[in-house]
C-alpha cells in the first residue's frame, strides 16, 4: 500500500490542482488519463471542491443585478436540453465526476465572417468557437468514451489551428447555432454542435454552398451523438470557400440529392 | 444520496438542492429559478472575486446556470453535494473567462491577493446571516491556520484564477513546490473544516483512515 501511495503522490498533487482548475496544459493531460481509471483521485476531487465551496463563503456576498435572472430564464427558454448519453446509466455511485466546462451563451448572436486568417490570428476563431460554449470536456469512467472525446477536441482544434486561410460560417436551426462551417483551401469540415442526430441507415446529412438560387452539394455526414464533433465533408474540392451561405439539409437516402428538399440550418459568411 | 453539509448553508439545504436538480433533469424549467435563489449569492461572490469585474461575474454565472440547464447529468450523484459541484463550475468557468479577459484586466498585485483576507468581514456588504458568518470566521481561522507559503498559493489558485506556473513565478517557488504546497495545504484545510466539508472515504486528502505518503 505504501509503495502504491508513493507512486500515486504525485496524482494526488495533480488533482487537487486540477479541481483548481490550475493545472498546466501538460500535467492537465496526464491527469485527466489517469482519473478516467482512479476512484482515489475522483475522491480528491471532490473533497478539494468541498473545500473550495467552503472558501467561496469567505467572500463578500452581494446580489447580482436583478436583470441577470430575466436573462437566465430567456436563455433557458430557448435552449434545449441534451439528452442523457444513451448507453451511461444514470447514476452508477462508482464514476467519477464529468464537468462540463461550457456551456451555450445564447444571448450573444454572433455573425459569421469571412476573414484571411493569418496563423496567430486563429485563435479569434476558436475564441468564437468556444464562445459558443460547446467546449465539453467529459470525464468518464469509460475510457473509450473520454479517448473519443478527447480526439473529438483534439481533432477540432487542429482544423482550426490548422495554418491558412479559412471561411468560417455559424449556422443555425430557428435562431439556434447548431454547426459551424470550416472551408480552407480544399477541403470542408462541419464541426456539429447541437445536430439532432440521424438515423444513418436511412437519411444523411448534407452540406450545401449556397448561391442565390443556386445549391451545390458540398458533401454528406451523419450526426451520432449531442456531443461536439468534427465531420470532413469534403475535400478535394475546388472553390469550397467561395459561397456566401452555407445550408445544411437532411435528406432521405443516402446520397446528396441534386438539390437540398429539407433543410434544417442555414448561415452566412459575411465580411 | 451523500446528503452533506455544505459550508454557509444550512445542512438541510442538500437535500433540496438535489430535489431542484431532479427538476431540471425532469425538464422544468422553473428549476432553474430555484436553483438560482439557492446559488446565485455565492456563485456571483466567487466569480465577482476573480474577475474583479460585476458585468462579466454575471455573464459567468448566466453561462453557468444555463450549461446546468442543458446538461444536468453534468452533477454525478455519489460525488460530493450539488454546491460544492456547482461553485466549482462557477470557479472552473471564471478562471477560464479571466484568462481570456487577461489583456484587460490588471491582474491584482500579490500584496492584494493578500489583504483581502485581511478585510475584517464586517465591513463587507454581507447581510446579517449568522450562518454565514459563522462558516465564513470558519474558514478564515482555518485559512489563518495554513503555513504562509500555503495560503499564499492556494488563494492565489483559488481566488486569482493562476495556474500552478504563475503561482510559482509569482511567489518564487519551483512548480513541483507550488504542488505540493497546494495539496498539503488542502489537507490541512480539510481537516481544520472538520464538518464544515463533506465526509468522504478514499480520497488524498484523509479524513478517511487512508495511510498517507511519508508519515
């Protein structure tokens, strides 16, 4: 047990931290491996919490303005909830914690842009990205879930950081931004974000560049989960970033129709 | 249900939290209101302390309690109470919205970190809640209790929003110090808090009969 201990020291240091949301990058990814298999650190965890809240009453503790619950009770309003991830029980006692880090922001609409995004200059879009607030980082007591999510992200944030220009288009369903549209040099990623998610073996998802009247069909997708993912769509393609609109349609079948019959989401790039 | 005292609400209050997190579960949106009634002065003291900023605290906790909203399961029952979870998702969510306002705000000196457990608590906007001031006097003697170089990095984590590297730039300490002074110190706060923090088997800071490293 001691040996155990000794060796588990420097977790135990890592999670204390990491509950602080303190961690550097590196040391933040060697413990989130490790807590996915490790009921002791899911316990420090929460213990540190514990403590944490203790420290938050040492604080003033004014009112917040009286507005602020107009516009929580708004924002509730128009925002659905996720549905519980099918295949998790609710509540089996021995998981360790899931945060979730964001959350939807839905009273700032944000306008598309279309911008030649210089390497260092990314970051503004990932920063719209994450202020979409869709950045969940899920710990789960099933590893091939946390190592899905976290390729998920990690495959996210390299398309953004990816150098180069890039068009970025939000798209939205009755005024909620569901997807965002990623087209750079030839190649198209939709990062999903709140899709319904499609029965794959009878309809698809497709992409559209929209031109005026016209519609040409970028590429097709399915949706398999609430969560955040990275969907390529295309590539090889000429003249992706071209359009102005991008609409996103589901169509029965499996293949793009020649042109879109349901569409669900629709965003423009403006400059 | 690890029905639990939370500190600066009376225990009773567990329970009910965890009835009003059913409801939003369940779908209802008055929920949130409740929710809202039960959180919304500590949540808004402890993003208000890191971002030293009312407009942007209030945007936290709007992000926070909608995220609550659109995703409840977030709170794994089992795992510490609903208060604790939910003023480390305020803590979680400020520190991420300090670090990217960090080009506008100026960051508070260490020196100020630092007064501000000197503010007698009397003086602050607090309203007569006995309650809370008893947890709050708790929690000051037990910080008050922690070496200096403990205290110092823990508030600075906690209440400045650094990370374990700025803290250690900060105060001049290796990382690897800066570590472990954050976890001896959280021990030892755990232990000074005694009821005031939940009971919980197997964790790293004790209280459980788990034999600690070096002792």
């Amino acid at each position: 047990m001691t040996a155990d201990h000794t060796e588990h020291a420097s977790f135990d240091e890592l999670a204390v931290g990491w509950a602080l949301h303190a961690l550097e990058p590196e040391d933040e990814a060697r413990f989130v491996a490790h807590l996915a298999g490790c009921d002791r650190c899911a316990v420090t965890v929460a213990e540190t919490q514990d403590v944490m809240a203790a420290m938050a009453t040492d604080l003033p503790q004014p009112e917040p303005s009286e507005g602020l619950l107009h516009r929580i009770r708004a924002a509730v309003e128009e925002t659905e909830q996720l549905a519980e991830p099918a295949g998790v029980p609710a509540a089996a006692p021995a998981r360790p914690l899931r945060v979730v880090a964001a959350a939807p922001r839905p009273a700032e609409p944000r306008a598309g842009w279309r911008r030649a995004v210089p390497m260092g200059l990314v970051a503004a879009a990932v920063a719209a990205i994450l202020g979409l607030g869709l950045w969940n980082v899920v710990l789960d007591s099933d590893r091939q879930h946390l190592q899905s999510t976290v390729a998920e992200q990690n495959a996210v944030m390299n398309s953004l950081l990816a150098p180069g220009r890039a068009t970025i288009a939000p798209l939205k369903e009755h005024g909620k931004a569901v997807a965002t549209v990623v087209a750079r040099g030839d190649e198209v990623d939709v990062i999903t974000h709140g899709l319904s998610v499609n029965d794959a073996r009878s309809n698809t998802y497709v992409l559209w560049g929209m031109d005026g009247d016209a519609a040409q069909a970028l590429g097709t997708f399915d949706v398999t989960s609430a969560r955040m993912a990275l969907k390529t769509v295309g590539s090889g393609l000429t003249g992706s970033e071209q359009y102005g609109t991008y609409g996103i349609s589901l169509e029965s079948g499996r293949k793009a129709p020649s042109r879109p019959t349901g569409v669900v989401a629709t965003g423009d790039v403006t400059s | 249900m690890g029905a639990v005292s939370t500190p600066a609400r009376r225990p009773e209050d567990a329970a009910g939290d965890a009835d009003v997190l059913r409801r939003i579960r369940a779908g209802d949106p008055t929920a949130i209101d409740d929710l809202y009634a039960r959180f919304r002065r500590p949540a808004f003291a402890l993003a208000r302390r890191i971002l030293a900023d009312d407009a942007l605290a209030e945007d936290v906790l709007q992000e926070v309690f909608l995220s609550v909203w659109r995703d409840p399961s977030a709170y794994e029952r089992g795992r510490g109470s609903v208060a604790s979870w939910l003023l480390a998702v305020v803590h979680h969510k400020a520190v991420d919205a300090v670090r990217r306002e960090e080009s506008q705000r100026r960051r508070r000196s260490l020196a100020e970190e630092e007064m501000v457990l000197d503010e007698p608590v009397a003086a602050r906007d607090v309203e007569d809640d006995v309650w809370t001031r008893v947890v709050s006097e708790r929690v000051r003697t037990a910080l008050g209790g922690l070496s200096a170089p403990q205290r110092e990095a823990l508030t600075l984590a906690y209440y400045g929003g650094y990370t374990q590297r700025e803290v250690a730039a900060l105060t001049g300490a290796p990382l690897g110090t800066v570590k472990t002074r954050m976890l001896s110190g959280m021990r030892r706060l755990k232990e000074e808090l005694g009821g005031a923090v939940a009971e919980m088997t197997g964790g790293a800071l004790g209280a459980a009969p788990t034999p600690e490293p070096g002792r």
